[in-house]
C-alpha cells in the first residue's frame, strides 16, 4: 500500500509539472514586460475541444470580473485572428473571435470551467498561487518605495537642520516648532491633530505611517526649502520658518490641484514593522 502511494504521489507531481509548465509555455509578454495569456491557446491547455463552449465558460469569468469590481477591458482584450474550419476538405481561413488574458483573467475562467477536466482543478491551484505571488511582490515593491522614500526624508531632515541651525534655529523645542508650523500648512491641521486623527502615538514620528506620496512632498518641501535658505542667504527664526511654511503651502495647493487631501489619506502600515518583518524574513532565509 506505501509503495502504491509513493508511486501516486510522484504521478501526481509529475502532471502538476507538465500542468504548469504547459501555462508557462503559452504565456506571452509585451515590451514592458506585462504577461498575458492567448484565449485560444488556454483554451487547449484546460482540456477544452470547442471554442463555441469555452467562450461561455469565458463570458461566466467576465461575469465574475465585474462583481468583482474589475474592468473587464483589462482583463480581456478583444483581438481577432484568421482560423482555417476544421473538418472541412477547402479549408478557408476565416476571421474568428478571441482574446489576450491577463493571469487575473485565466483565474476566473478556471474557476468557471468544468470540474470534471483534470486540467481546470490544476489551473485553479496553479493560477491562484501565481495571482497570489504576484500581489506579494507588488506589495513588497511598495513597502520597498516608502523605505527609500522615508529614508531619504530623514536625511533631507537632518540636512536641513544643520542648515536652519547656522542662521538661527539652535534649539531642539525651536526646530520642533520649526517642524510642527509647516506639518499645519500642508495638512491644515497640527501635528498632535493630525496624530490623533490617524491614531499615531504621540511619541511615533508621522513620516513612518505616511502614503509613498507623502514622503515624496514632504521630501520635496526640504529640498526646495534647504535650495532657497542657501540661495537667499535666509537668515533668524521667523524667516526661516516663514520659507518653510510657504513651501508648505504651495505644496499643498499642488496636491489639492490633483485631487489629493493630505489630511484624509489614510496611515499606512509603521514602517518600523515592516523593517522587523523585512529583517526577519532576511534573517530565515540566511538559515536555510
């Protein structure tokens, strides 16, 4: 009986190979990378023989797409190609209904194909795991984005305090205050406001709980600040905190402009636990 199983097993992963391979052999990618799938050729790899019934299993996913919230526009796109009828001895080329699929778009139509076709419950499993791993890496490209994006802030932060530091801001409680006045311009609203709005501790800085596009404005505002205090040789407290602030300001009308409220983006995840998580992950993976 064990060696019967054995034998199962390895059957088994040997069709959930050739299964998976077959979906990376017709997977087709465009200039910039983007993966998509031929209807017709999917068609083949799902066990099915006609197109008249695949192209209903293919309306029931559309179906799906849009409950879903999806568009279907971009998840299947409507080409035509020329197909020769089969069983036919003159053999004209005809022009013939199809599609370009993403991954998200063969899910679907997997999930809606028939259960009785060995090739449909392997193409849930192996689509599912694939959709699910490519959230995973957009996911972790955007937890990577707001890392440098903050990491770059602090370092602007610092260079602008040794800069305000050489014309009149020397104390800590003034930089603070320095900080807390162009934090209300570009927000409307102070820092302790804007903490207890987003449910930040009070000892945690904002900037680990700010959207990439917040880091990126914030980021923005030292930059041109620190240019200007330079460039016009800005000098004493009031000042300083006035270019800051009308940075600030300017700032803000330009997200306004786009249709971006800074005081209602939501906080993100604390980017201090995302670098735990990051750390720990890097640790596990030196151990295997």
């Amino acid at each position: 009986m064990g060696l019967y199983y054995f034998h199962l097993i390895h059957m088994t992963l040997d069709i959930i190979a050739i299964v998976q391979k077959t979906f990376e052999d017709i997977k087709m990618q465009d200039g910039d990378g983007f993966e998509f799938w031929n209807a017709r050729d999917l068609m083949k790899a799902l066990g099915y023989k006609k197109w008249e019934r695949f192209s209903l299993v293919i309306g029931k996913a559309k179906i799906n797409c849009t409950g879903g919230g999806g568009n279907i526009e971009d998840h299947f796109r409507d080409t035509k190609e020329f197909f020769q009828e089969p069983g036919k001895t003159n053999k004209e080329w005809r022009p013939g209904e199809n599609y370009l699929l993403t991954r998200y778009a063969c899910y679907l139509i997997a999930l809606n194909g028939d259960a009785r076709l060995p090739e449909i419950a392997l193409a849930k499993n192996y689509f599912a795991s694939q959709t699910r791993k490519q959230e995973l890496q957009e996911l972790r490209a955007e937890e990577n984005k707001r890392l440098d994006a903050r990491k770059k802030l602090k370092e602007n932060e610092t260079k602008i305090e040794a800069t305000v530091y050489q014309r009149g801001i020397n104390l800590p409680t003034e930089f603070a205050t320095f900080k807390n006045k162009w934090i209300e311009a570009l927000y409307n609203l102070s820092t302790k406001s804007l903490k207890q709005k987003r449910r930040i501790p009070e000892n945690r800085a904002l900037a680990d709980f700010d959207t990439e596009v917040e880091l990126r404005a914030k980021d923005f505002i030292y930059a041109i600040t620190d240019h200007n205090i330079k460039e016009k040789n800005i000098q004493w407290k009031g000042h300083l905190e006035r270019e800051l602030v009308d940075n600030s300001k300017a700032t803000r009308n330009t997200l306004l402009d786009r249709g971006i409220i800074p005081e209602r983006l939501k906080p993100q995840e604390d980017l201090k636990q995302i670098e735990k998580r990051k750390d720990a992950e890097n640790k596990l993976l030196w151990s295997e």
